[in-house]
C-alpha cells in the first residue's frame, strides 16, 4: 500500500518542493509535477487522472494532520474526484503506469 501524507508521493522524499498545497479546483496539488490528490472519499486518496494547473489558493494550505496517512488509488471512471476501492495501489510501478497515460 501507498500512504500520502503532506508530500507527493509520486516524487517522493520529504522536501518543501513537495508539499502538497491546496489549488483552486479543491485538490491538492504538487507543485513539482503536478499531481493531483482527492480527499472527498477518506479513508482514501484518489490520484486524479490529469494533472493541475499550479494554480494555488494563497496562504498555507497543506494537507490537515486529520486526512494525512489514507491509501492512494485510482479514480473512478465516472467519478475522478473520488477514489476506486478496488484500485488501491500497491506499488509505486502500478502508480508510473497509471501516471503514463495521463492527460497534461
Ligand atoms: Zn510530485
């Protein structure tokens, strides 16, 4: 299983540049690559299928401490925003594969 906690799990490490922060449309966002992060079906994390726009709320607006250490997985198919129980990642191989055929 994958974690997430405040940083991107895609880029990995614990570093400033990849502390997931807030953007406009409500998902956290990386601002190294982008990656998108749902939180509206905790006890999972959806790893959106397109990535953001680096289009921040201002202010500090990381990830709570309350929604910190859930699983990631896929989206749903219909529904992006929330995660796919029966997609939950359980290799970083199978998140590159997922982030492969991502829309930009
Ligand atoms: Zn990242």
């Amino acid at each position: 299983m994958i974690f997430v906690d405040e940083n991107c799990v895609i880029c990995g490490g614990y570093n400033d540049d990849t502390l997931l922060r807030l953007n406009d449309d409500d998902f956290f966002e990386c601002p190294l690559c982008h990656a998108q992060y749902g939180f509206a079906s905790i006890p999972l994390v959806a790893l959106l299928p397109f990535r953001g726009k680096g289009s921040f709320r201002p202010g500090e607006s990381r990830v709570p401490l309350d929604l910190q250490g859930f699983m990631l997985a896929r989206s749903q198919p219909e529904q992006v925003v929330l995660a796919d129980k029966n997609g939950i990642f359980t290799s970083r191989d199978e998140i590159q594969a997922y982030l492969a055929v991502v829309k930009d």
